[in-house]
C-alpha cells in the first residue's frame, strides 16, 4: 500500500470495516447540488497552548473526561487504547480486542468514550464493554440479536453516553435483513443499559429525511447517524444529508428541531430502486467516497459546530480517473480533494466557516471550559504527537 494513501487514510471522514462478504461494483449514480450563501461572518481558532505525546506512531483522538484531565485516543493499526492524562503523559495502554474473556470481540466497532471520570468504555461485535482506569473490566451490555453488518466510523460518535449507566449506540442487525441498504422502517439506533445490560431499539428515520423513502432506498455508507449529546438533548444527523434534527433525549420518537443545512455546496447521493438492487451484496466504489458527508457535530451551549466535506463533483471524479489507474492512489486522491471542512451553524441553517490555523488537523471535542481540542495536520513527520488547545473567536470577512 503506497504511503500516500496511507497519509490520507488516517484522516478518513468514514473507513468501513466489513463483517459481511462479496463486493462488487456500484450501481451508477446521480447527483444534486445545494447552493445558498451566507452572512459576512466567519470564524478563526486562536491556539492557546499545546499538549505533547512522547510516542511514535498513529493516534486517533477520541474523547476528554468531563472534569478535562484525562483524554482517550487509539491506535486504528492495532487497536491499542490510550489514556492519557492532560499534561500528556501515556498513564494506560490497552488491547481489548480479540475473544479473551474481558474483550469484546474482533476489532472496536467505535472509538472509547469516558463512561464518567474514571471509567471509559468500547463498542464492540459483543456489545459495550467498559473499564477502569487500570484497564479492568466492570461491566457490559450484550445485545440480544446477531450483528449482521460492522462499522468503523472514524470520526462519528457511534458510542455516546448519556449518562453514566445509558449509552445511544448504532448497532447494525436488530431487523434481521442483512441488507447493506438502510430499511426505512427500522431504528436507527440502539439504547443500551451498563446497568442492566439490555439493549433496546431507539429512533425511527424522521420522516422528512429522504433516508425514509421506501421506494429510493440507500447504502449504510451515507446513511450512517452522526450523533453528540449536550444538556439533555440529541444533536443528530445523517453523513450525506444536509439536515439537523434536536431531539429530548426522553423522547427518541418525535424530534424537538429540524435544521435544513445550507450548505453552499454538498453533493449527495440519490437512492436507488429496491428492486433493481441485490439487498443482501456489499457494493461499494471509489465514487461512494466523493460524496458529501457530515462527519461530526460539536455543541457546547446551544452551539453547533459541523465537521463536513463538500463531495466532488462528477467532472473532479473523471479528472482523478483518467490520470491513474491505481486504485490506492484514487482513494488518495479522493481524500485530499474532498477534504473537512469545519462551521458554526445557526438555528436558521445558515453555516458561519471556521478558518483553522496553518498547523492545524482535526477538530477533536470541545472541553466544558470552552476549549477546542485540535490535532496535528501531519504535513512534517514528528517524533511525537501534539494535540491543540484553541479559543474559538467570531471575526468579520
């Protein structure tokens, strides 16, 4: 696998990993285009301090402590978990993966997420597993249906707690299709209960989403829900769909809020003829990656911030096709064209983009002081990794 690849891959707005086999090609497809502008307002983030790693090799950060001390990250090429405290010392190195009797099976199906101050937990094809700071297993919810389909999303909160005993979780496999097509009557997430261990279906396709349309259905790929939770409620979305729906966590039924996204270009991807598709066949390709996609939702006091990527159009596609062959270097090519792009929204739906600073990589989370947690963008090799604390500030063009 050539470097380049390798470079981009890291930076994935979605890598899946497939429980399911056959591939083949996909079906071709159409695309559409939103337009709209927005006001003269902008944002910048103003780095404050930094944090080093003293370690050599990939981290994918993934969560900080409610009390802002400690923070989990993985390795996504073996799977190790890290904690690490605030001042950047390595305080735990962990591997639940495999069937050792605390492991929760294969490889994670999500990122850790800090269960509460002292307690983090992971998703898994046995269900969540969670574990103390010293890496010892507490307890677990096991789902009680076989899952027929796994995904790795590297920048959605797939795994998210709401509070210390309930987790929402998307878990494909309670309908029993088997199907690599959403189906718009099923749940779209699961709650499960660390204190009981239970898992029960939650959150039915909203009915304005055109993931609910039966007779144009969709790929996991882009209907996967990118979810954050803040102050009792569900800040929701789906990856090639420019809406916010805010629900009560109490009340997964009805959402409180829909958010139509203006986005000034995000090319989506449009549903297919249930009959003219074999349901039950992974089909994926290249150009299922040149769509747009929301890969992350930040809130912090009623505000949203958005990690997305615009989609290519079919002519930038075309033009990355025909000057290589190399199937590595189209997906590389892919992911540096079609790259994040990050904003505050509105509760008009009109997005306000944040401009990052030159060394900057990934928004990561936002701590309950305010701070933002920003990667590096690993354009210079360092023999160790840094993690940016950043103040967002609202300026005019």
């Amino acid at each position: 696998m050539k470097m380049g690849f390798l470079k981009h891959f890291n930076h994935l707005p979605y890598f899946i990993i497939f429980t399911l086999v056959g591939a083949g090609f996909s079906c071709q497809e159409k695309e559409k285009t939103i337009d709209s502008t927005s006001e003269n307002v902008m944002y910048t983030l103003d780095i404050t301090d930094s944090v080093m790693i003293d370690y050599i090799g990939q981290i994918a950060w993934s969560d900080i402590s409610s009390d802002g001390k400690h923070i989990l990250a993985t390795n996504p090429q073996n799977s190790d978990i890290f904690l690490i405290s605030i001042d950047g010392e390595i305080i735990g190195n962990f591997n639940k993966s495999g069937d050792q009797p605390d492991a929760i099976g294969g490889s994670p199906l999500s990122r850790p997420q800090f269960v509460k101050e002292n307690e983090w937990a992971i998703l898994g094809k046995k269900g969540v597993s969670a574990f103390d700071f010293e890496g010892q297993f507490t307890k677990a919810a096991k789902p009680d249906f076989p899952v027929t389909l796994s995904m790795t999303i590297s920048n959605a909160n797939i795994l998210h707690f709401m509070d210390e005993e309930k987790a929402l979780v998307y878990y494909l496999g309670r309908d029993g299709k088997n199907t690599f097509y959403v189906n718009p009557e099923s749940s779209q997430l699961e709650i499960i209960d660390l204190n009981t261990g239970d898992f029960t279906a939650a959150l039915p396709i909203p009915k304005d989403s055109k993931f609910k349309n039966p007779d144009k259905i969709h790929s996991v790929i882009t209907a996967t829900p990118v979810m954050e939770i803040s102050d009792g409620k569900l800040y929701l979305a789906f990856k090639n769909e420019p809406k916010l729906w805010i629900y009560d966590l109490n009340n997964l039924d009805e959402p409180l809020e829909q958010i139509d996204i203006n986005f000034d270009q995000f090319i989506e991807k449009e549903g297919v003829n249930p009959k003219e598709v074999e349901k039950n066949r992974v089909k994926y390709s290249a150009k299922d990656y040149t769509y747009a996609a929301i890969n992350k939702i930040l809130v912090r006091d009623d505000q949203v911030l958005l990690q997305f990527t615009k989609g290519l159009t079919d002519a930038e596609f075309e033009e990355i096709t025909e000057s290589t062959k190399d199937q590595m270097e189209i997906f590389s090519k892919i992911f540096e064209k079609n790259k994040n792009h990050y904003c505050i929204l509105s509760t008009t739906g009109k997005v306000y983009p944040i401009i990052m600073p030159d060394k900057a990589g990934a928004v990561e989370f936002w701590d309950m002081e305010g701070n933002l947690w920003v990667g590096y963008n690993r354009e210079e090799e360092l023999d160790y990794e840094v993690l940016y604390k950043t103040k967002l500030k609202k300026v005019k063009k």
